[in-house]
C-alpha cells in the first residue's frame, strides 16, 4: 500500500511538473507575439506592458528567448527584437505551406456555413486552375473539375486575378470598370457569364506578402445562390478568404488587399 502511495505522489508530482512547464511555454509565447505585433524593437517596459505581465517577469523569460534565439536584445538602448531562430521557423513554415492546405478548413467552414459548393484556383502562368473543391449540400449540376482552366474576363475567380494579379494582364477596355469595383468591394460577382443558369462569387487569397495566392469561389445556381455583394454568403465567402490568408501568413496592415 506504501508502495503504491509513493507510485501515485511521483506521477502527481510529475503531472504538475509538465503542466507548469506547457503553462511556461505559453506565457513566454506572449511575449513573441508581442514583438511579432510591434513590428520593431521594444524595450522591456513596453513589451511587458505589451503582453501583460510585470517587467521583472518578462525579464527573465526574456533570458530563456535569447538563449534559444528567439528573441535578440539590442547592445545600444537593449530593445528587444524577434530573433535569427524565429526567422529561420517563419522561413521553414512558410516553406512547407501550401494554399490548398492552408485554405481547407476556411473552405469546410463555407460550406458548412452556407451549404454551397466551394472551390479554389490558382495561377498557371497563362489562366487560373482549380486545384481544390469541396461540394454543397445542394446538388449542382455543373460538374467542378480539378485542373480546369477558368477564363479571365467571363468567370469570377478569373476576374479576382485580373483584379489583384499584375501578371495576369490588364483587363479588356469594356471589363476595366468592372474590375476596379471587384478591387474596390474585395469580391468578384458572375450571373450566368461562364455558364447559362449558374451564378458565383469569388475572393482573394493574399500570401504573407500581401500577394495574390488563389482565389476562392462559390458557384451556385442562379436564383438560389445569394450574389447580394453586402448579403450573407458574400460576407462569408469574405470571411473565409480572409481566413485562409491568415493561414498564409497574411496579416492586415501589410500591403495588399485589406
């Protein structure tokens, strides 16, 4: 039974040692995230301020940062700055994403959200391609496939690049009014253009850089799928597009759209 009682004082004593090690780590990430905001150096009073907590706290989790690398201290002035280590995993991450990673779950919370068919595209140097889609709950007739060619001028999503991808052209003398209002509201708009009773709406996937990645499309049939540009499945399809730049490393503020 003594036995026994000691087994269970170690794993407790254990558990609260991991539990106060994960809390750590999370308390110490307030204080990258901080720097991350900020944009610049801070010194050790704003930082502290700035991922609340007290300065002689902050101080010594600071020690921990730096000796990692996550965070560099300035010799003059002794700002704080992100540091070589947390450049080298931003670097690492960036490399390993991928758009259609990136955007699933925005798209799986569309879908879900509206119960319209979702698709995303991106740029193959001459049009967009559909590389990724997920169907509604309402059956769509029009069959989406991966790897179709969207047309720039008559689709939504080709009118998201002619709007915010310098490489896909200008657009057509007669579309150029059209397409600064799609810069403009952030979202591109089709009723039947593409295809005859079929109606979408589309917007822009921004990369940490403030590049267009993709664009994101709703199709849907005309009359049943709400194209309002201030209605419910715009402001979602929006969300969602914003989401999935998130994902990408897009934060507003930086240049880009939004």
């Amino acid at each position: 039974m003594a036995k026994r009682r000691t087994d269970q004082d170690e794993a407790n004593q254990e558990a609260g040692q991991e539990k106060r090690s994960v809390q750590s780590v999370v308390i110490g990430f307030r204080l990258v995230e901080a720097l991350e905001a900020a944009g610049g150096p801070l010194p050790l009073k704003d930082l502290a301020i700035a991922a609340g907590m007290p300065a002689s706290r902050a101080h010594a989790y600071l020690a921990s940062l730096r000796a990692v690398g996550l965070v560099t201290q300035e010799v003059e002035g002794g700002h704080y700055d992100l540091g070589p280590r947390a450049l080298s995993l931003g670097l690492a991450a960036l490399g390993r994403l991928d758009v259609r990673d990136a955007a699933l779950d925005a798209m799986r919370r569309f879908r879900d959200e509206t119960g319209e068919a979702v698709h995303l595209s991106v740029w193959s140097g001459q049009s967009p391609v559909i590389v990724s889609r997920l169907d509604g709950r309402r059956g769509v007739s029009l069959a989406i496939r991966l790897g179709f060619a969207l047309p720039l001028d008559r689709s939504a999503s080709g009118r998201i690049f002619l709007a915010f991808l310098p490489e896909a052209g200008p657009a057509k003398p007669a579309l150029r009014s059209e397409i600064e209002q799609v810069r403009a509201r952030g979202i591109a708009i089709t009723d039947g253009l593409l295809n005859a009773g079929f109606a979408a709406l589309s917007v822009p996937v921004l990369d940490h850089s403030g590049d267009l990645a993709a664009a994101m499309t709703t199709l849907g049939a005309a009359g049943h799928i709400d194209i309002a540009p201030g209605g419910p499945t715009a402001m979602c399809l929006r969300a969602a597009g914003e989401a999935a730049s998130a994902s990408l490393g897009y934060r507003r503020g930086r240049p880009g759209f939004g």
